[in-house]
C-alpha cells in the first residue's frame, strides 16, 4: 500500500510558504521617487518595537457601524447603517442603544455618519447624516443634543436636505468631519446608475437615462452628489458659507456649500489640522478602458490642497482620460481636456466649463500596482484617515513616537491593511509602509486619535449588510516607557443561557511586556466585583450585561477586555444517538440513529425547524466548514469559505441585487443550461459584462480552474431543490466505495430557537462525523516522535520513526466501540519493544498491547508487515494513545505507517 506526501503535510508546507511571502511583503518599502525615499527606507527598517502597541476591543457584535465620534470624556457614539445609534460608557464598559432612526437602508444608504461639535463639552450636539425614510428620495444632515444618554429628539434641527434617486444602487458616501477650525465637512456619493455603462464612464446623455449621467451629478456644479461640501454650523441650527469655498456664496455658479466636486464615492475623508489639505479615499469605478496600469478602474486616495475639480467622470489617477463614449451609436471619440474639461451634458443643470482637473494623490486599480506594489491587488475600497502631528499630543500618554510625525494614514477596507504615508514639506507623496500589521482589522471602516494618543478603529467585520461578531472598536495604544498589560478574558461555558447563569471567568492568558511587572486583575459586572486571576460570577436575572476585566501593572499601566453576557434564552440542545461507533464507518456497513432537540423556553419543537443533511464529504471540502454550516449543502461549504474570502462580497450578496445580481439570481438563471458550471468558473475567471447590464466583473486571473469550478457549483446549488434528511432513520454507508480513504460522512443538525426575555434567537448544531477507520500514524494530533516524509528512498511511503522507550502519539477522541482488534503496518526496523494503547493519558486503561521483535530493514522500502492487536476492556470516547516502550535500550525500536480498526 504506497503512501503519497499526507495533507497534513502538505498544509503546514503550504503555511510556511504563505509566511514567507507575507513576511517579504512587509519588508518591500514603495520607492516611487529613489532620491526621497532612501532616507525613509533607513527609518522604516528600525520602525518603533511592535510589542510597545497594545489593543484593546472595548466593543464587539456590531451590527453594520459606519462611524463614531469620540466624545471629551471618552465616551463613543457609534452610528449603524439600518439606524441604531449605540452609545459606549467609557467608565462603566457598556455599550447600550440610545436611539433607532427611521431611516431608507437601501442601495448602501440608510444612517451613514456622525461627528461631535467642536464646544461638545458645552453645548452636547452631535451631527448626523442618513436617508430619510418615506417616498420622498432626500437625505438630511441633523443636528441634534445629546443629554447624558439621550438624544433629544425635540431638539432635531436639518441643516441641509440632499435630493437623492432610490431607483439605482449605489455610493451614498455621508461622512461628517470637523477641521481644526471648525468647519463642518460632509461627503456625498455621487449616487448615480454605475451598472449600465457598457464598460465605460457613467456618461450616458440619451432621454430616459439621466440617472445614468454623472454630468448630472459629480461633474453638476449646481447638484451636491458627487462632492465635499465645507459648511460652517451656526448655534441657531443654520449654517454659514466659509471664505474659500469653490464656487461664490453667491450661487451664481454652483451650490456655495461645494469645496469638492468630480468624485465618485468618497467615503472617508479627513482635514490635515496644520495644512488644511482635504484627504479622502475614493471608491473607483469598474471599466474596460485601458490605462497605464490594466484598466482605467483605480481607487484613489486624493489630497485638496484648495478646492476644485478631481476629474469624474472624465479622468482618473493621473488625470487619465475616459474616451467620449456615444451610448447611442456605440463609438468613441477623443476625451475631455484635463485642462479645460467642459461638461455639455442635456443633463447638466450647472456651469459648463469645469475648473482644470485636479490629479488623484496615489491611486490603483484590481491588479498589482507598478507605482505603489504594496497595495496589494483585486477588489479595492479605499479609505483616509487623519495625517499624525506629535507637537499637538504634547502630554499624551500614548501619543505615536516622533517617527509617525507628519505622516498620513490610509486603509483600505477590503484589503484590510493600513499605510503610513510619507510626505516631505510641501505635501508631496515620498513613500508608504504598513501600519500595525499584526492587528489586522477585520474591514476598517473608520480610524480617530484621542486626545490622549490613543488610536480609535472601527471593525466593520466579515460580512456585508449583517450584524458581524468580529466588527467592534479597538482602541490602541502606544508605551515608550512602561507598557500597558495586554488583558485577555477566558470564559468557561456559554455566555448566553437561562437565569440564574454563573459563569466562571480567567485572566490566565493576559501579558505584560516588561520583565518583572506584577499584574493584578479587577472584574466588574452587575453580578459584582471581585480581584484575583480567577473570578465566579452569577447573574441573578435576565437581560444584557457586560463582564470588564481590567488588568493592571505596579507602574500604573493598565488595560481592559470586556465581554457581553445574554442571561434568559438558554441555547437549545440538539442530540445525535446511535447505537453504533461514532468514529469510523465500515465498508457495506450502515448507521441507526436519532436526533433529539429540545429546547428550555421553546417547549415542543416543530421537527420542520429542525434543519439536517447528511453527506459523504473528501476531506479536500474542508470538513470544519462544513461543520460551520447552517445543516444544509456541507458539500459547498469550503466553496462559500472560498467566496467569503474573495473579493466576490463587493458585488453580490445572496438575495438581494447589490452593485452585481443577487447569487440567487445567477443559479436561478442558469438552473437549466447544461453547460452551466463551466460556463460560470470561465466567467469567474476571465471576468466580462453584457449578462446582467454593462456593469463588468473583475477577473481572478489567479483563481485555480478547480476553485473556480467549485464556486461555479456552489452558485448553481443555492436554487436546487434541497434534500431533507428524517430525524430518525438507517442509512445506508455506501457513498465512499471507489473513493479512497480520505473522507468522511457528516450527519448535521441544527435548530434555532424563537428567541426569550428579551434575548435575540440562538442556534445550535449537533453533529457526527464517521471518518474511514484506517489512518496514518504521522496524522497524529500530538506526540513526540518523528516523521519520515514520503520520498524515492522510502517507497513514497510516509511513517513515524525514531521510536524510542518512553515515546508516545496521540489521536484525539476514538470512539472503540465494537472494534475488536487494530490492525498495525510495522517495519520490524530497530531493536523492538513494545506497543501499548492506552485510553485517556499515557497511563490510563490499557486497551491493547502487542511485542515487536528486533529488526534490521536494508531495503527501507521493504520489509513492511501487518500485525492485529486484539482490544478489549475499552469503553466511551477517549483520546487513545500509543505508547512505546524498551527499558533496555535508548535505540531507535521500529518504523509505524498506518493503523486500521477492525470492527
């Protein structure tokens, strides 16, 4: 029986070559200008110690957050998009809902930014900016109070109403900002149809096709999508124009609010305190148009050093130039002159000739950036955050060392990195280097410095338009001297169950970097407080509590982690019972069994809630995502992990038509075409538009054919008739004859309950994996033998070897249950000894044992034999161990290649 190379193997090969890259990665500095950046570079490489960066989550579970502002006392607004405004008590660790706007969530719109006044210690007014909910297609900036915890609603004063279209999807933009002088900025998508543009520019001048016209909108002198507007609040709920606005207060020219105008979807933006330079990172289009870099679909990441026009819909990056698409004829002709570009749209409601265009400050498209390689390559939201001055944190605790002085920090939400950006004097683009890399923040969507150094993140998390266990807001900070602890908090048991819920909790993973610090640890919860390393805490009744962990050192540093605890809603219990083995299946074998559920506040269950599949899966599918699933299509559940994991979640969601059709709708479409599968991966992989409207689709010219395929399937499976497997029943195990040994049949149930006291529904999964019974010794899950990798010298046979006295492998959870013996493959190679398998430890019930004699192998690829080791006295599921034993001789005892359990 030849061996290849295990996947295991394979897999920790795989990592190590992915660490390789990454690291080389983070060692590349962008050398755009060689004469500037040699200098950096010097700097870069003996960068501040990461270690002295500590972070901390003070919130988590948010359902889709777009901004916060930081109040004084440290307290933090959070704004989501379908309208909740969540407030975080900075003293107290809770974060408690504090209003719920009515508000239109369609098409990326819904409650999008929130900015705190400058005098918010006095006159407690915060700013925000959302789509008004009704028939009435506007959006408003609001101003309202905030007392303590409660937004006045009676104090609501609209400052400014946008007229916006519903009918096409998408670039809301709406973030607030205020400059060091306390000027209000506001930035607006420009809200325009981008998917019927035939692979070009949205500049499609024929009747009935106005919302496709940006001329209309960003290039419109006299329309506010597509633009920065500058304002000045006044305490009446009013506002002034400043001084230095583009256009005259006046209006004689266009809006007066308008300081920036020619942008797409500029989504984050932020004021340079010293220089007032405006910086924002604007979403780029998807175009067929060639440009110097691929094609004329690039990010930017501009700098407005005064106001003016940034060049959409007409240029892009380096003031590159669209042809003058005829959407009628279907014909190019020579583009706008950057220079003097003149917008002579039937649309356009504003002046005709345009300010000379303005070029982006970095900028890149899907592929791999010859200017910026660090930017990395394939779908792109790119994103500004505040340029970094030491001399305004002159006392701060945790300001940013003097190397970070005068550098811009970008991110980039899908990508997910951040940038420092080098500038020199004047405000010119020098170089970049990663910032913080380690973190890796979940989808960044917005980035703030607190008066005390400490840098703000918000997480968006995984997944679009949904409520993400890993969006959040990680504060971090930054020690020269003595380092805050890192606290982290184990909780044994679940966080959501009935009342009373007693939950024991651990600080045993916190750290300090400081050699010689003595921590101490302080828990706060309303089940009370208590010190020590260690902590049990009840909670008496039912509702949403918070446990905060504060972790301190003897120099003053100190750092929180904190938790949320849902008591009332026990989770349900869902059961699998056979009375056959629950680890291995056998050949022309079958499986007897029964799911149970139930549920403490549910009663009787409807067996039709109960969602269950069973499937023979390769370990290839990825066996724990399969387990991950909802019960249903596990055989798709590595090509969903794949599909999350790409950049395919830019453009399409499940069930609702995004920037791309709904997935729903493609399987739909192509259910019956024969040719559908290859069809789809080809597409996937080349890219192309004309199936859904002219909106193109990227390609993934890196994507493997296989993966490809394996995604074209899944899309394909989502409108299929599902098969329903009973709760009770034989089946008959039958499916991996033919198919080797590597697989496995996975019975999955799952049940989600109605929800109780208050606490939202909760879901459970039972399930029971039957894996083939032979498996390789070198598959271990701990041990301390070696491994001998499958090569020409050994037959391409891989084993453990150098087996010595006191040796031993463990396989984690081996049910024994009607197996009567194990079947070893030895190489009598060594001076013998012998086998002993062992339940539970090194040292619990001996199950099994068998001497191997002496041996001397000169042909390694030879000599290899099956010897069966009866078992008995076994009983329940247990780690089993194997262990080698010779007390005469410190010499190597015998080779191992695979064991099999005989029923």
């Amino acid at each position: 029986m030849k061996k290849y190379r295990s996947f295991a193997s394979l897999l920790i090969a795989g990592l190590f070559c992915l660490a390789s890259v990454s690291r080389k990665q983070l060692l590349t500095f962008d050398k755009l200008n060689p004469s500037k950046t040699s200098h950096i570079q010097s700097q870069s490489l003996t960068g501040p110690d990461s270690s002295r960066f500590t972070y901390t989550t003070l919130v988590s579970g948010l359902d889709e957050p777009m901004e916060i502002a930081l109040l004084p006392n440290y307290d933090i607004v959070i704004v989501q998009r379908k309208g909740g405004v969540r407030y975080f008590d900075n003293t107290t660790k809770e974060l408690s809902t504090i209003a719920q706007f009515n508000v239109f969530s369609g098409i990326e719109d819904g409650l999008l930014g929130v900015a705190a006044d400058p005098d918010f210690r006095n006159n407690h007014w915060l700013y925000f900016y959302y789509g008004v909910a009704g028939d009435k297609s506007v959006s408003h900036l609001a101003r309202f109070e905030l007392k303590g915890k409660e937004l006045v609603q009676s104090s609501k004063k609209v400052l400014l109403e946008v007229p916006t279209q519903r009918k096409y999807c998408c670039h809301s933009a709406g973030y607030l900002t205020f400059d060091a002088d306390g000027l209000l900025y506001l930035s607006i998508g420009d809200n325009t149809n981008a998917e019927e543009i035939e692979g070009h520019n949205p500049t499609d001048e024929r009747p009935g096709h106005e919302l496709a016209d940006d001329q209309g909108a960003t290039a419109n002198s006299n329309d506010f999508r597509g633009k920065i507007l500058r304002i000045k609040p006044e305490a009446n709920g009013g506002y002034s124009i400043p001084d230095g606005n583009l256009f005259p207060k006046d209006g004689s020219k266009g809006k007066p609010e308008i300081y920036v105008m020619g942008v797409r979807n500029p989504f984050r933006i932020s004021v340079d305190p010293k220089t007032k330079f405006v910086y924002w990172g604007d979403v780029g289009p998807d175009t067929e148009i060639p440009a110097s870099e691929g094609k004329l679909s690039y990010d930017e990441i501009n700098q407005a050093r005064k106001p003016g026009f940034f060049g959409y819909p007409y240029f892009l990056g380096d003031n590159e130039v669209f042809p003058d698409y005829d959407f009628e004829t279907k014909k190019e002709g020579p583009g706008k002159d950057p220079l003097r570009p003149i917008n002579d749209s039937r649309n356009n409601t504003g002046l005709k000739e345009l300010p000379p265009a303005q070029p982006a400050f970095i900028w890149y498209g899907k592929g791999p950036s010859k200017k910026w390689p660090m930017v990395g390559k394939g779908a792109a939201s790119a994103m500004a955050g505040p340029v970094y001055y030491s001399d305004r944190y002159p006392n701060a605790p945790y300001k940013l060392p003097d190397y970070y002085n005068g550098k811009l920090f970008i991110y980039e939400w899908i990508r997910k990195w951040i940038m420092a950006v080098t500038m020199d004097a004047q405000g010119n683009y020098v170089s970049m280097e990663p910032f913080l890399p380690q973190l890796k923040v979940v989808a960044p969507m917005d980035m703030r410095i607190a008066p005390d150094g400490a840098i703000y993140l918000l997480a968006y998390g995984t997944n679009w338009f949904a409520r993400n266990t890993d969006s959040g807001i990680i504060r971090v900070e930054y020690s020269e001297g003595n380092r805050n602890p890192v606290a982290k908090m184990h909780v044994e048991g679940s966080t959501v169950g009935p009342a009373p819920l007693t939950l024991k909790v651990s600080a045993a993973g916190s750290k300090d970097f400081d050699e010689g610090d003595k921590l101490r640890y302080q828990w706060k919860s309303k089940a009370g407080e208590s010190q020590g390393e260690q902590a049990t805490l009840t909670f008496k009744n039912p509702g949403n509590y918070q446990i905060v962990l504060t972790v301190s050192d003897q120099n003053g540093g100190k750092s929180t982690a904190t938790t949320e605890v849902k008591v009332g809603n026990a989770p349900p219990v869902v059961k699998i019972e056979t009375t056959g083995n629950r680890s291995f299946y056998w050949d022309n074998a079958s499986l007897t069994y029964k799911i149970q559920v139930t549920d403490r506040e549910d009663g009787k269950i409807d067996p039709a809630k109960v969602k269950t599949s069973f499937n023979y899966l390769s370990f290839g599918k990825d066996l724990a995502s399969a387990l991950a699933s909802d019960g249903q299509d596990m055989q798709f559940a590595s090509a969903a992990k794949l599909f999350a994991s790409l950049d395919c979640k830019s453009c399409h969601t499940m069930a609702t038509k995004s920037i791309g059709p709904a997935l729903n709708a493609v399987s739909k479409k192509y259910e019956n075409q024969a040719d559908a599968q290859d069809f789809l991966a080809k597409k996937i992989i080349l890219g192309g538009s004309g199936s859904w409207g002219s909106y193109p689709m990227p390609p993934h010219a890196d994507l493997a054919q296989k993966d490809a395929n394996e995604l074209a399937g899944y899309i394909l499976s989502l409108t299929k008739n599902k098969k329903t497997t009973p709760l009770a029943g034989t089946v008959a195990l039958n499916e991996h004859t033919g198919k080797g040994n590597e697989g496995a049949y996975v019975l999955l149930a799952s049940y989600t309950d109605k929800g109780a006291n208050g606490i939202e529904p909760l879901k459970t999964s039972g399930y029971l994996v039957l894996k083939n019974p032979l498996i390789q010794f070198e598959d271990y899950q701990e041990g301390n033998v070696g491994v001998t990798i499958a090569t020409q010298n050994t037959g391409f046979v891989s084993y453990i070897s150098n087996i010595t006295d006191g040796k031993y492998a463990r396989f984690n959870e081996i049910d024994l249950k009607n197996v009567k013996s194990v079947r070893l493959r030895v190489q009598e190679h060594g001076a013998g000894g012998t086998i002993e398998i062992r339940q539970h430890s090194k040292s619990g019930t001996l199950v099994g044992k068998v001497d191997l004699p002496a041996g001397n192998i000169v042909d390694l690829k030879q000599g290899w034999k099956e010897v069966v080791v009866p078992v008995s006295g076994a009983a329940g599921i247990h780690d089993l161990y194997f262990v080698f034993k010779n007390e005469k001789t410190k010499a190597q005892l015998f080779h191992l290649d695979w064991m099999y359990f005989e029923n």
